[in-house]
C-alpha cells in the first residue's frame, strides 16, 4: 500500500519529526513550514521514498549523505533553506540518480541555500 505524508503549507515548527526506522512511507512533504535544525541522516531508512519534499523551511547544517542512500527516490526539493557545507560526495553513488543513468531521479532542486563547496564532480 501506498504511505503519503503531506504536512505542507503549515505553520509547524520544530525539528524534523521523528522517522520510524524503515518506515513504508512513499512522499513525506513538509514544505511551506517553518522546521529548524537539521535533516537528520535517519532519513536514509526511509527506503521506500520517492518524493521528498522539504522545501521552504529553515532547516539548517549539512545535507545528510544518508539521503542520497534512497535507492527509490525519484524527486527530491530541498530549496529555500539554510543547508550548508556543501553536497555531500555519495550523491555520486546514489543508485536512483538519472544524472548519472543508475535508476530515476526526475528532480534535484537544492537552489538558495548557502552550499559553499559546490557541486561535487562525482555528480
């Protein structure tokens, strides 16, 4: 069965809520909030995601490298935030990204953050 979290467009706030380890779950949206701290790297359990949607928060520090871990992920937004340090190299061994033909990421939009270290050439 399908498993969809839309929390978006809110005014909820706080940290990322808690993700239940291996959890079924095929779209978490939490855009349009005002969530703070970091994504936590337990986001790579999430092995059945395929959209990911946490744009327009206020997320903070670097991306998890354990993001680029979800094999079924095809779009993923996390724009308008204050992410940081750069995007982490295993983007390159991401088995879902098209960019590199191993399987399907139809979107990456990682605009207006403050990612310093650029775009690794491993993408």
């Amino acid at each position: 069965s399908t498993s969809i979290i839309h929390l978006n467009d809110n005014q909820f706030s706080g940290k990322f809520p808690p993700v239940l380890d291996g959890a079924l779950i095929d779209e978490l949206d939490l855009s349009n909030n005002q969530f703070v701290g970091i994504i936590p790297p337990s986001i790579g359990k999430l092995n059945s995601l395929h959209k990911l949607s946490l744009q327009n928060n206020r997320f903070s520090g670097e991306i998890p490298a354990e993001m680029f871990g979800l094999n079924q992920l095809q779009t993923l937004n996390i724009s308008n935030n204050n992410l940081n340090d750069g995007i982490p190299a295993k983007i390159g061994q991401c088995k879902s990204l098209i960019i590199i033909d191993l399987s399907q990421l139809q979107t990456l939009n990682i605009s207006n953050n403050n990612l310093n270290n650029g775009i690794p050439a491993e993408i």
